[in-house]
C-alpha cells in the first residue's frame, strides 16, 4: 500500500488552494508586464509577428483574468444548490480561454495574409529581439512555477494556462528568427512566421477544448489510475473483488464510486468496517477525492446487473 501511495504527488485540498490562487495571480501579473513591453516594441517595428505576440498576450491577460475568477469560484466550498461543489468552472473556463485563443488566430491570419499581398518593411528590429528574449525568460520562470502547481493540483484551468504560455515560448522564439529574416532579406519573412503562429495557436485552443470538454462530461479517469484504485482496493485482504468502478474529475476533486464484494457471513458492522478501511487507504494516494462504496455479498455479484457497454458481446 505504501508503494502505491507514493506514486502519486497530489496535495491536499488545504494544499491546493493557496497553490491555485497564487499561479493565477502569476499568471494574469506576467501577462500584463509582457503586454506593457511588446507593445512599445511593437509600436517601434511595426511588425506583425511581434503585433502577433503583441495579442496573444492581451488575450493571455484576459484568458488569465477569467482563470482567476474561474479558480476563486471553483475552490468555494459545496452549498445547498450545488452539493457536488463547483469544479466544473475550471473546465468552463479552459473553454472560455479556447475561444479567446481562436479569435486571436483568426485575426492573426487575417492581418498576416494582408502583409503577404503587400509587405511592409520593418523600421527596427533590435528592441523587438530583445522584448522578446525578455518575455522567453519571464515565461519561462511562470512554466516552472506553474508546472509545480499542476503537480501538486491536476489542475484544468492551470493546464490550460500553461498551455499558452508554452506556445508563447514558440511564438517569442519564432518572432526573433522572423525579425532578423526579415531585415535581411524579403519583409514577407515577417507575415509569413504569423501564419505559422496562428496555425499553433489554433492546435493549442483545440487542445485546450478537448480537455474541457472531457471534465464537462464526466469523462473516466485515465485506465492507469483506475487500475491504482482497484489495485488499492483489492489489497485489503477481506475484499474478495470489485464491480461497477465509477470516476471522473470536477477541478481538483475526484468522486471514486464502487461495489466491494465481501463474504455473505460477514456481520454488518464488520462489513462496514471493512468498506470504511477501503476508503480511507483510497483517500491516502487521492486525498482530493469522494469516495462512495457499495457492499456487495459474494453470492448476489452474478445477479448485479451490467451495463450494457461493458456486456461481453453477444455471438
């Protein structure tokens, strides 16, 4: 049991918390700082690739303002209208965050296609280079603080800001390179890394949805982690087997339901002590989690009855 508690690095929900609102307060400070200097680059070179990362950070800023707020209203406790809490804003928010990223690009490749038809020389490109070596490095220090959290959290909303932050190190990266091509040769270098940008940042919202969307729909845990749960389970020795796992994720909680099945001469109160060790060494490896059990005598577990997606196939 010890081995299959170690596997895991989520903190508590006391933990989380703090760890949440502190990356969210990271992310949105960053976002503006980066927002203030590309915007004097820009203002500099008049480029386009550098107005491109000139708008994916003010959508970072408005992405990330809606994260916090999302955060705030996703770690509030459970109340008598939503009992089950309110995880799901975070997933609300990664696709809030998806449709700015989408706009974004889609203006992107608007304004790159008009510089391709006719392009424009850049006015200067040292400031540019070194706004954006200056936004790699403050990303750079946000990743590493926010890959800690995501460690610690699972969480989706701080996923999903990482996200853009990770294609932001692309984006400054592609700027720089696009900016000395350009200089040296045809200025449509500069539209062209653009279309590029815009073509990543498109990947990334759909990333961004697919995971939001699994979250809103109560998607199963992943099969390595469902196994850890029966695996936990069936190591208490009074567990004869298990049925009907049910999971899914709502921000950082995770509701674990399932039916033990235990000897038919079991007293009830021995069953129950038995169900409540099961749960508490569950709680050990996801202490974020609900965890509902069903006790099954032995002899009933053939009449329970299958759902019919996981029915053998019928010859």
């Amino acid at each position: 049991m010890d081995q299959l508690a170690a596997s895991t690095t989520c903190a508590s929900p006391q933990d989380s918390a703090p760890l949440m609102r502190r990356a969210t307060y990271a992310s949105l400070a960053v976002a503006l700082v980066l927002i203030v200097v590309k915007g004097i680059a820009w203002l500099s070179s008049d480029s386009v690739s550098l107005m491109a990362t000139l708008i994916d950070s003010a959508l970072d800023a408005l992405a990330s303002l809606v994260n916090l707020l999302a955060v705030r209203h996703a770690l509030s406790p459970a109340d008598r209208e939503h009992r089950f809490g309110h995880g799901k804003a975070e997933a609300l928010a990664g696709l809030g965050q998806a449709l700015f990223v989408a706009g974004s690009a889609g203006f992107l490749l608007f304004e790159a296609a008009r510089r391709i038809v006719e392009p424009v020389p850049l006015q200067s490109y040292g400031l540019g280079i070194a706004v954006m070596l200056f936004s790699m490095a403050a990303t750079l220090l946000l990743l590493a603080f926010q890959r800690k959290v995501i460690r610690a959290t699972d969480s989706t909303a701080i996923k999903a800001d990482a996200l853009h932050y990770r294609t932001d190190l692309l984006v400054n990266g592609s700027v720089i390179l696009a900016l000395l091509l350009s200089v040296r040769g045809w200025a449509g270098f500069d539209a062209l890394f653009a279309v590029a940008i815009a073509l990543y940042i498109l990947h990334s919202a759909w990333e961004i949805v697919s995971q939001a969307f699994d979250h809103l729909m109560d998607r199963e845990l992943p099969d390595a982690e469902r196994a850890q749960i029966i695996a936990i389970a069936r190591a208490h020795e009074k567990v004869l087997g298990l049925h009907d796992l049910r999971s899914r994720r709502s921000g950082t909680d995770i509701f674990i339901q399932l039916h033990l099945e235990l000897h038919d001469d079991l007293r009830l109160v021995e069953a129950h002590r038995i169900s409540d060790e099961v749960e508490a060494a569950l709680l050990q490896v996801y202490p974020a989690a609900e965890v509902i059990i069903h006790i099954d005598p032995i002899s009933v577990v053939p009449e329970e009855p299958v759902p019919e997606f996981l029915a053998p196939p019928q010859n």
